[in-house]
C-alpha cells in the first residue's frame, strides 16, 4: 500500500476522494506520519519543473550524459 498526503485545494475535489473511501478504493486518514515538509523554496521549484514539462522543456537522460560527458572532456 502506498501513502500519500494530498492537500486539497477545490471542495468537489474533496468529494471525489469521499467518494472513493466509500467505493473502498481509497482510505482517508488524518494522521500525519512521515509528513515531508517543504519549503517555499522547494515548492517553487516543483512548480517550476511541472512548467518545464509542460511546455516541454525537457530533454533526456541519454542527452543529458552527452552534455556532461562533452563537458567533461
């Protein structure tokens, strides 16, 4: 089983996550066991990398290791 903590932000949001504990597909708990916190600093940076993706400024691992292997040299 995996757990995640979500952060609801939207009320209908709220509603699906009740609606898949009641179809048991999902179990809602309020205890805040091995909670990360992030800093403003952290979040910021996901932001900024879930834009990146979107917008498709991305490249490869293999790309990545041409980089760092001609910059290596």
């Amino acid at each position: 089983m995996k757990t995640v903590k979500i952060d609801i932000i939207h009320p209908k949001a709220e509603e699906l996550l009740h609606n898949l504990a009641d179809l048991q597909l999902i179990n809602i708990s309020e205890a805040e066991e091995n909670i990360v916190h992030l800093s403003s600093e952290q979040k910021e940076m996901l932001i900024m990398s879930e834009k990146d993706i979107e917008y498709g400024n991305i490249i490869s691992e293999k790309e990545l290791d041409e980089i760092d292997s001609a910059w290596l040299q």
